[in-house]
C-alpha cells in the first residue's frame, strides 16, 4: 500500500514499522563489558554498517529506550559479532534477564578483551568514536580495532519480523 503525503511529521509510525518490516537488515550483537561494574552487557542491533576504511570505521543505531546501550557505552572495547544462519537462539538468549545472557558457552574473548559470539559469520573489535542524536536513536561511529571472519558462512537475515538464512539450504 502507498501513502502519500503532502506534509512532513504526518505519517502514521505504524505505516512506518510495516514497510520497514520488509527491509531485510544482518542479524549483529554489540557486546561490552564496562569496567567500572565489570559486568556484561549485550544487545542486537539490524542497523550494523561498514563505513570507512581509512580510518576504519563501521557504525550502528541504538534506540533512547533501550537499556543496555547505558552499559556498553561504558566499555572500554565493544565486541560486534554478526551472526549466522543456525545463531537464532542467540536472539532469544538476548531477551532474557542480564545476568543469564552470558550463562553459556556461546561467548569467546577476542584479542581486545571484548566478548564476541562463537560461530558468527564475522567479528570485530571496536572503540567508540563518537555519539551523535538523530531523531529517537543515537548513531554510534566505532573505530575498528581488529576483525575477522567467522566459521559461519550463511548470514541470518531478519525480514517481515521473521529469521533466516541468506543462503538456501
Ligand atoms: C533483528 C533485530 C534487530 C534490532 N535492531 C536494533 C537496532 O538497530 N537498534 C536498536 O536500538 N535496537 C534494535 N533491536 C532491539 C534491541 O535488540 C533490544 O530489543 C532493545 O535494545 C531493548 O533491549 P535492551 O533494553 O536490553 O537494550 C533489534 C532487535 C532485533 C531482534
């Protein structure tokens, strides 16, 4: 369905969520673990992006709303792993209480410190570089510090609210 509309600010947000929705985004986890409480702290994002080379940079968005971004703005290195066909449970694992999200063994220290998901399709480690406000969510710019691919080479796709692999089989 087409909306059209003549002014800005006037269309409906559910209209919105339901054509995003179709927009296929990577499945990635941010992951930290601030110093200060030394606690973990992880979250997925779709927004992942590779930005420059030189510097090298890659970026993502995170939500006002959302509770684990406080923590992991506080680590000194993030662990972004992008995750694979067969990682959905990793999804689930997110959405439980902090303290059990790092209850298992789906968890590896990569060279920086930073906690990144065994089996991903890739991997990195990053600093922040800066915060920037747009609209209701914070664009995160982070210096990459070391990267590599994964064992998995089918990415998960998240589209129309559902999980796959990009891949067929
Ligand atoms: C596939 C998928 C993609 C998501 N992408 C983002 C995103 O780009 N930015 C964001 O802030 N939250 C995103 N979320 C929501 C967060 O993962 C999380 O639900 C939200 O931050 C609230 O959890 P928290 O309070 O533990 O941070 C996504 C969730 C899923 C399942």
């Amino acid at each position: 369905m087409t909306i059209v509309t003549g002014q800005l600010g006037t269309i409906d947000p559910a209209h919105v969520r339901n054509v995003m929705a179709v927009v296929p985004t990577s499945v990635t986890v941010i992951a930290g673990q601030p110093e200060l409480t030394g606690e973990h702290s992880a979250m997925i994002v779709g927004s992942f992006v590779f930005i420059s080379l030189e510097p090298c940079f890659v970026g993502f968005f995170v939500g006002h709303e959302s509770t684990s971004w406080p923590q992991l703005n506080k680590a000194t290195v993030l662990g972004i792993s992008t995750l694979g066909s067969v990682q959905t449970d990793i999804c689930r694992k997110l959405g439980k209480k902090e303290a059990d999200r790092f209850a298992d063994g789906l968890w590896r220290r990569g060279a920086f410190g930073a906690p990144l998901v065994t089996g991903s399709v890739a991997t990195m480690e990053c600093q922040i570089e800066n915060v920037t406000k747009i609209g209701d969510h914070d664009f995160v710019l982070a210096r990459v510090l070391g990267l590599n691919t994964g064992s998995a080479t089918n990415p998960l796709i998240f589209q129309n609210h559902e999980f796959s692999g990009l891949l067929p089989g």
